[in-house]
C-alpha cells in the first residue's frame, strides 16, 4: 500500500486530505469544477468570455450564495488535482477575476476509487 500524501493545512489541502480519506489515490485525472464569484453579471460574463475562449467549459448563474457576490462562473479543467496544480489554477483565475472585482469560491471533484 502506498504511503498518503501530505498537503499543506488550508482550504486545498483540507479537500485533498478528504478526497484522499475517501480512497482516492489522487493520481488519475479528472474534471474539476472551479466557481469564481462576481457582483454583476456583466462582470461575470465578461470573466466567463475570457475562458471560454481559452476552450474550458464554463457556465454563469444568479445564484445568490454570497449576497455581495450572487453571480458564479463555474470553470472546469481537466486535471489530475495536484496542491500544486490547483493552487496555480486558481491564482490564475484570481488575477483574471480582480480587475473585475470577482474571487475564488472554491474547487471540487468527484473523488475517484484508484481501481
């Protein structure tokens, strides 16, 4: 059996820990939703263009979660999830989101079984 990875202990690593407690081995690759927030839709469309043209799968929707920031741009990339590789997906996405006044929400997948 192999020996578990360790992460750093913030917000990815604390999903990393969970994915990995649920059995998954994090080696495979998968789709991973990444939701980016914005007071506008406008802003969250213009942020949704900007991907969209870089080929990801990307959706935008009123949903109300954080009453300052109601519109979500949820972003999907395919990737084995690495800390490394979120994090850097997701500072990536921070700088395209700032000048238009939008954050990280966050990330997740579907864990996966190893088999």
């Amino acid at each position: 059996m192999t020996q578990p990875m360790t992460f750093p202990d913030d917000a990815n690593g604390d999903v990393l820990r969970r994915l990995q407690r649920d059995g998954d081995p994090l080696t495979q690759p998968r789709d991973v939703d990444f939701t980016v927030v914005f007071s506008t839709e406008t802003a969250a469309k213009e942020f949704a263009a900007r991907f969209l043209a870089m080929e990801y799968r990307v959706s935008v929707e009123q949903t109300n979660c954080k009453l300052e920031l109601p519109w979500d741009v949820l972003l999907v990339k395919h990737m084995i999830p690495t800390y490394a590789g979120i994090c850097s997906f997701e500072d990536e996405l921070e700088r395209a989101a700032y000048d238009l006044g939008g954050k990280n929400d966050g990330w997740g997948c579907i864990a996966q079984n190893g088999k």
